[in-house]
C-alpha cells in the first residue's frame, strides 16, 4: 500500500470522527432546553469537532503534501483556548442573572463563591452583585 493512501485514510477517518462531534454538538444545541445545559453542546463537543477538522486539515498537510500549516495551528490553538474561557463567561453571566446565592452549596471554606463575595484578602467595597 501507498503511504499516501494510508495517510489519506487515517486523514479521513479523522474527519468522520470530528464531524460526528459536530452532529452531536449541534443536536444538543437544538434539544437542551436550560441555558447552562446548552452551553455544554457547543463547548465541548462542536469544538471538538470543529478543532478535529482542523486537526485533519493540517495533517493532509503534512502528510500528503509535505509543508505544516501554521493557520490551522493558531486557529486550533485559538479555538481550543478560547472556548472553556467563553464558557465560563457565559456560566457566570447565568449565575449572576438567574441564580441567587441562597441557592448555592456551601464552598466549604471561608469565603463563598467569587461571583457573589469578595476574593480572600481584599476588602469588601459594598458593591456586591446580586
């Protein structure tokens, strides 16, 4: 066998991987319900997808045609390192607007959750969120 054909199948399955964390991203955007259980869809498993693409793009590229990539490897970067961050963003921003602290557990320390109090050795300014 060919190391091209070889390199063109792993290439492949690749894609059939990735596009099936795609599917199943994009179902879970469309069938959960709760803000916070959609945010897992996308976050989890469409990036998954979406990075496995790119992942497959830049090994056709190494494999078939002999040169790196490197925009696919800062966009994977970038994707892989933006997406857990946009995440908690928009956890917070939900916890902040529909979640009231009375209905958190207990942190088990101190200080409870950041969202609500102020960090462990900083002074409270009286300018708490609700």
């Amino acid at each position: 066998m060919d190391l091209t054909l070889l390199s063109e199948a792993f290439i492949a399955l690749f894609l059939v991987i990735s596009g099936i964390f795609g599917l199943v991203g994009s179902f879970g955007l469309v069938k959960l319900r709760e803000t916070m259980q959609r945010l897992h869809a996308p976050t989890k498993a469409t990036t998954l997808g979406v990075g496995g693409v790119l992942i497959a793009s830049m090994l056709y590229f190494l494999l078939v045609k002999g040169s790196l990539s490197f925009h696919e490897l800062l966009i994977t970067l970038f994707l892989f390192l933006t997406a857990p961050i946009t995440a908690g963003f928009i956890a917070k921003t939900y916890m902040l607007h529909r979640v009231s602290r009375e209905d958190l557990p207990s942190t088990g320390r101190d200080y409870g959750w950041a969202l609500y109090d102020a960090a462990p050795g900083k002074e409270d300014d009286g300018n708490d969120q609700p």
